[in-house]
C-alpha cells in the first residue's frame, strides 16, 4: 500500500485521538536514533569509556609516579603517660608541634615486579614552655627497592592482561551497536505489522460492512438464506472487535518504538516497508574468517588463558615469600635548618622478610593444585564454545543465504493472496461462492501480508546477526560504526 494512503488512512482513524502530528518514519533513521540517543547506545558508550580508562590506569602504572605527603602541622599539647628508668610512672606535660613533608618518586618494575624510589623529606620538631627549643631532621636523598624474591610479578600480568581487556571491549561495544540495531529494527516491524494488521482490520471491516449491507437486500430479493445473512453481520461484528483490538496494540507497539528511541509520545510515526538489500551469498570461510578476527570471542579466550595462567602463578607465588627492602641515603639533624642539610651522615637499611612454610598440610599445595585445574577447565570450556561459535557462524550463514528465496517466496504469495480474495468478492456478489469461502480468502490475504513483512524483517535480522558476529559490512553500504577514540574522549 502506498505512502498516500498509509497516511490517509492512519489520519483517519487518528482523528479520534489526541495524537497531533501523522508522518512517515523510515527504518534507516529509527536505526539512526537507536545508535546516537537510545538508554541502550548510552549504556555500551558508557561502559567502553569504563573500559578505556580503566585501561589508561593500568597503563599509567609503568610511568613513575610524583607525589608528596606531609603533616602540616601536628601540634599536642596535654600529658602523656611517662615510665621512668626505676620503673615508675607519671605524667609528663606535652606541648609540642611537628612539621613534616616528604616529596618521592616511584617507578615501579614491570621486570621484576619491583619498585624503586627517590625521595626528600624534612621534619621539624619544637617545643614550647620553660625548654623551648627547635630541631630539623633532614634526609636530602633516599633511594629505596623493594621487591619480591619468588612473589609472582604483578605488573607483568596485568601488562599482558588489560590490553587484550581493552581490546575485547571494543569489540563488545562494536557488537552491542549491531545488537542494538537488530533490536531496534524488531520494534520497527513490530509497529509495521501492528499498522499493517490494523490497516487490514480496517478494510475489512470496511468491506464486511459492504457485504452485510449488500445481503440485506439480497436476503428482501430471496437470493441468499438468512443463515448466510446472520453470518455476514456476524462477520461484520467481529471485524468490528478486531479492528479496536488491533487500534490497541498499533498504540502500544507505536509507544514501545517512541520510547526505545527517547521520542515524545505525542507524534504518530507510520513505518514505512524497508526495501531488501541486494546482496550475494555468503561463504561461510569468508564469514568465519572475519569472525575470527574482529569478533570478541577470540580476546576473551586470550583473556581467560592469561587470567587462569595468572591464578596458578599467583598460586605458586603464595608458597614461599622473600621480600627484600634496602634503603641508602644521607640524614642530617640540627636546631638550625641550614645546618641540617651540612652535616649529613649515611642512612643505609637492609630487610629481607622471609615466610616458609615447615608444615602446612599441603593447603598451599591444594592451592597450586585447585589454580592448575581450573586452568584446565577454563580450556575445555573455551573449546566447547569455540566449537558452539563455529557452529552458530555456519546455521547463520546458511539461514541467510536462505533467507532472500523466502522472502520472493512471501511476496509471490502475498500478492496471489490480495488477487484471490478481491476476486472472491466478486464471486460472492454474484452467488457462485458461499460465506465460508470468503472468510478463508480473507484470512489467507491478512496471513500473507504479515508473512511477507515478518520474512523481510528476518531477512534484516539475519543482515545485522552476520554483522554483529563479523564486525564487517559485506554490502559495502553500511560500514561499521568504529569510532572507538572519538567516543572514550568525550
């Protein structure tokens, strides 16, 4: 039916209603609207930029890191609890005020697992009262390492683990576009069958209020018998019943679309029946060669290995631990604070911590054991669901070569449908087909209509599932969204 009379007829029927504006809407700009405005694109958008930067912090970890701290100031003034060297004790008048502050550089080691510092810090320390007095503590220069002997190396992972993360994300949101297309396109041909079944209904019942009419005045002449009457006018009835149930349903798809793509409710939005793509049958080695490269699946299965690689080597690091620390520098201490930084003395530390277990019933042993099987399971998993991505990649492949023959299919169909019954009416008129005959021409066209636009909307299904999984136009029409950078920056 063409543009015109959707809008006549919808216009009409709208009339009733409070609705104050009727204009076509195309299944491209619904699809546009999805992408840019809908809660669904806002929530990938927001979860890849989460991904980003969540990235951009564990990049961050291989930079030094410049920061200073400091007590500016802490003053006490009160009594503390004093033990002298007999043993006694007594309570001692306090009236003090410290000053600190220490600048420090960190970098840690993706080597080793390790971090190495230089740091500056001064203290200064006074009292008040009958002893008043000053002093600084000065410590110009400290170098620091601290790092774990047979710990496992933290950075090191995590180095190898979020790039594939980040990737993977991106990934994800490529195809959570595509899942919000497919999803948006379902809503659209949802409303588009709700108005196509209700611009049925209402030609129906159009045409069954003709026939009623027409058998009233057949039934004075005595052609037709008033059992063939009394089933027109209840044909007439239920074509009334099911037109307003189907102006209750067109309403709610309609609103269900409108709200999906953020839009005000108080616009009637008449879908218009999208054209199919031409398209050439898909390989399935090419499809499958493309999901393997740009479908998320294979980073998430990179990811799983590492992290489970990860938790065994964490599993393994739990069973002895060494840390060494050592700290070489210069301090100085004086009442005057020039002074402080002249006369400097070596400050040298060396810790080595060591844990090791003498008997531990072989916990951190069931621990290696449980991390290694794990592992394992993680693998056997992975290769079920490489075999599922497989066979999911091929079904689909297969389905929407199909897919363009069953659309012909319902078209052919369709348009025979709308043929018989214009012509069973004709033939009712003229005596030569009962009631019965009529009702099953009528129904045949309604069932065809909507077969016709529920294959269509598969044959789209279809088109955005292989895009989805691929991450590539094979049309060369509607490229993939890729915009990753412009996205996670603003």
């Amino acid at each position: 039916m063409s543009k015109k009379i959707y809008l006549v007829v919808l216009g009409v029927l709208l009339a009733l209603s409070s609705l104050a504006e009727v204009r076509d809407f195309s299944m491209e700009k619904a699809i546009l609207l999805a992408r840019t405005q809908s809660v669904s694109a806002a929530t990938s958008r927001n979860r890849l930029r989460a991904a980003y930067w969540r990235y951009v912090a564990n990049r961050a970890t291989l930079l030094p890191e410049l920061s200073f701290t400091g007590t500016l100031p802490d003053f006490k003034r009160g009594y503390n609890l004093y033990q002298n060297a007999q043993g006694g004790y007594q309570f001692v008048r306090t009236n003090v005020m410290q000053l600190s502050g220490e600048l420090s550089v960190v970098q840690n080691i993706p080597w080793t697992g390790g971090t190495i510092g230089l740091s500056s810090s001064l203290e200064r320390v006074e009292t008040y009262g009958t002893n008043s007095s000053q002093r600084f503590l000065s410590v110009p220069i400290r170098l620091t390492l601290t790092q774990p002997i047979f710990g496992v190396n933290t950075f090191r992972w995590e180095n190898k683990i979020e790039p594939i993360r980040y990737k993977e994300a991106q990934q994800v949101y490529l195809n959570e576009v595509e899942q919000t297309t497919r999803e948006v396109i379902k809503r659209y041909f949802d409303l588009l069958i709700a108005q196509e079944t209700l611009l049925s209904a209402q030609q129906n019942e159009v045409n069954a209020r003709k026939l009623y009419d027409i058998a009233q005045v057949r039934r004075q002449n005595g052609e037709i018998s008033l059992n063939d009457e009394r089933r027109l006018q209840l044909n007439l009835l239920n074509a009334t019943s099911t037109r307003t149930a189907e102006e209750t349903n067109w309403r709610a798809q309609l609103f269900r679309l409108q709200s999906y793509l953020g839009l005000p409710s108080g616009d009637t939005l008449v879908a218009v029946i999208p054209e199919m793509l031409a398209h050439a049958q898909l390989q399935f080695d090419e499809v499958y060669q493309y999901a393997n490269t740009n479908n998320s699946f294979q980073r998430y299965a990179a990811r799983e290995r590492l992290e489970a690689d990860y938790a065994v080597a964490k599993a393994k690091g739990k069973r002895y631990g060494i840390n060494l620390f050592a700290s070489v520098g210069y301090t100085g201490q004086e009442e005057r604070l020039r002074s402080s930084y002249e006369q400097l003395i070596d400050n040298q530390e060396v810790r080595i911590g060591v844990s090791v277990p003498i008997l531990d019933w072989g916990k951190r042993k069931g621990q290696v054991k449980t991390a290694e099987w794990n592992r394992e399971v993680v693998e056997t998993q992975l290769q079920r669901e490489a075999q599922t991505f497989q066979q999911d990649i091929y079904i689909l492949v297969e389905r929407y070569n199909n897919q363009q023959f069953q659309l012909q299919v319902a078209e052919k169909s369709d348009s025979i449908a709308q043929l018989r019954y214009q012509t069973s009416i004709e033939v009712f008129l003229l005596g030569k087909i009962g009631v019965l005959e009529l009702n099953d021409a009528q129904q045949s066209k309604d069932n065809a209509r909507i077969q016709r636009i529920r294959q269509l909307w598969q044959f789209w299904d279809y088109f955005y599932r292989v895009r989805a999984l691929t991450l590539h136009d094979f049309t060369g029409i509607l490229p993939i969204d890729n915009e990753i950078e412009e996205i996670v920056r603003r």
